[in-house]
C-alpha cells in the first residue's frame, strides 16, 4: 500500500492532438506550470484478498473512470498484478477543464510504483521520475508533467517523450489564478475531442506544424523572465488551440459566457499596464498568470464577474512525491 500526492499543471504552450493514440504520444511539446496548492492524493493497495479493482473518487464509487485507472496499474506493475483499491482525493473541481486527470494519474503512479517496490518488484524499483513521467503520460498526456515541478517542458519525440523541469519554482514567482465559471463535468472528453480535431479541423496540421516556434519564443522567455513575451505567445498559443477546438466536426466549444467575460476582464487590466494574460484548457474555467504584486487586484477583477463561482490562486509547486501513510 502506498499514497501519493501530484498538484495539477497549466499548460501555457498546449498539448493538443496525438501522433500514436494507442501509445497516447503528443503529437506536439508542450509548457506549463504546476501548481502548488491544489492536489490529488492517492492511495493504492494490492491485495490478493481484493475480487476486482474498486476506485473511490472523493468517497463516491467510481466505476466509469475505473477502466482507464486499472489499465494504468497494469502498465505499471502487470497484467498478472493483484487487484487494487484505489482511493482518490482532490480539493478542486474534477472534469472541469482543471487538470484533474494529470495529478490523478501521476499521483497513481507514483502511489502504485512505489507499493510495488514495498513488495519487492526490482522493476519497479528500478524506475527514475523520467519513467513514471512516461507510464503517466501514457494514461493521460499531461499528467507526464505533473511529475515534475516548477516550470516544465515535455518535447514530443518519435518514440517517446522526454519531460523536465525548466525552471524551479523560486526562480520565477508566477501566480495562477483560476476562475472557476462553471462547476460539473466537461462535455467531451479532451483526448476524444482531440482526436475529432485531428480527423476534421481544417487548422489542425497547421497548430501542428508552428508548435515548435511557440515552445521556442516561451522556452527564450522564461530563460529571460520577459512576462510580455510570455504573455504574447501563451494567449496565441491557447487561442490557436480553441480554433482548432472551434472548428472541428461537431464543434468542440468549452467557454461558457463568463469565460469570456474573464478574458475582456484580463484585456482590460493588462491595458492599464498590468503584467496578467490568460489561458484556457479543455473547459470553460479561465486560468489568469500573473505575478505576486498585482494577484490581489486580478483576484478581485475575477471574482466580480458574473458567472464566476469561485476564484482560487496557487504558486509554483513541486512535482508529484509519495506521502507517508501514517
Ligand atoms: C487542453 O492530458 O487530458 O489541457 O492524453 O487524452 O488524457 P489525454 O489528454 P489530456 O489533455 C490535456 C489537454 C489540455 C492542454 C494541456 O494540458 O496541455
């Protein structure tokens, strides 16, 4: 039995669209943060006594994320594993378009991994955080970079990713701060909605084909700190994103009328000279990065809005680590 805590990331250059489905590889490199005070704990235990695996989100019985959590466990300690309870905590919305799903599977694997190495498996003992980035990205891709803390990059290679942190927290004191606009399960799954985007935007191949040059203007940024050149191409970046969302077959459209309002809130700050932009992922909630000086003000823009229910901030945190089960 082991248990595991991994916080969420915010991508600001988005990971959309895979090159190998059944390997679930990124069809692009990403970068984000991860955040320090929202989180996902885990707990995993093997038993032979245990007749199938049981998943436990926030006490409730959770059998429709069960599949996809047990063929995690199997890549992590086999096929032949012992089946598994597996209890999940979180302090944020899940399915909402807040990374739930990257500090949920990379919590898992850590909290798997590691109960493994408590029975005695050299595999498992064996494995470097590089490993468990890519048993966890292969259950969902972002979770890869929840692994890692501070500023990270994942960079999409052909047969594999590669993922690390760029940049420690304390090296550059980003704030987030997240607008929650509307709480409940997001319409489409992102991975579903990536794929349709693949098969039907007609944007796709070219979000594809400049990903390389945004993750080039961010990556020279934070070496930098320059936050208006951060700022400049995370706002194209994630708006290059939701066209491609947009125009896919059905459309894929995630904001909700408040979101909208979040980012003329945003524009409107940053006319007055602030240093704040925004970013949004597979759902409507509004990401808004800022620095420490001025996320009192963006808070207090944010939570003012109609439709918004709630206003959370967060730090830079540190990657997913193993919690004592006492
Ligand atoms: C919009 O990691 O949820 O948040 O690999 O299918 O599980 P799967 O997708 P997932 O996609 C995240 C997409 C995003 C952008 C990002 O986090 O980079």
């Amino acid at each position: 039995m082991a248990t595991a805590q991994a916080q969420p990331n915010i991508a600001l250059i988005k990971y959309w669209g895979k090159r190998d489905v059944c390997r679930n590889l990124p069809a692009v490199g990403s970068l984000s943060l991860t955040l320090a005070t929202l989180w996902t704990r885990m707990k995993v235990e093997f038993s032979t006594d245990i007749e199938a695996d049981r998943l436990l989100v926030d006490g409730e019985i959770a059998a429709a994320m069960l599949p996809r959590v047990s063929r995690c466990l199997d890549q992590v300690a086999g096929c032949d594993r012992p089946h598994a309870l597996i209890e999940s905590d979180c302090n944020f919305p899940i399915a909402a378009g807040l990374a739930s799903s990257a500090s949920a599977f990379a919590a898992l694997v850590v909290a798997a991994n590691e109960a493994c190495i408590e029975a005695g498996n050299i595999v498992a003992a064996s494995r470097t955080t590089l490993d468990l980035a890519r048993l966890a990205g292969a259950a969902s891709g972002s979770a890869a970079r929840s692994l890692f803390g501070g500023i990270v990059e994942l960079v999409a290679g052909d047969a594999r990713i590669n993922v690390a942190t760029m940049k420690q927290p304390p090296a550059w004191p980003l704030r987030v701060v997240v607008a929650v606009t509307e709480r409940g399960h997001k319409p489409v799954a992102s991975g579903d909605a990536m794929i349709l985007s693949e098969k039907s935007s007609p944007f796709y191949s070219s979000w594809v084909r400049n990903q390389d040059q945004d993750l080039e203007v961010a990556r020279s940024a934070v070496e930098t700190r320059d936050f208006a050149q951060l700022a400049a191409v995370s706002e194209h970046n994630c708006l290059k994103m939701h066209s491609v969302m947009w125009t896919s077959r059905p459309p894929v459209v995630y904001w909700k009328p408040a979101t909208l309002a979040c980012m003329e809130a945003i524009r409107a700050l940053q006319s007055e000279g602030q240093p704040v932009f925004f970013t949004m992922d597979a759902g409507p909630q509004v990401k808004a990065i800022c620095l420490p000086d001025n996320e009192a003000q963006v808070m207090k823009t944010l939570s003012e809005i109609e439709g918004v229910e709630t206003v959370m901030s967060s730090g830079l945190g540190t990657g997913a680590c193993l919690l004592d089960d006492a």
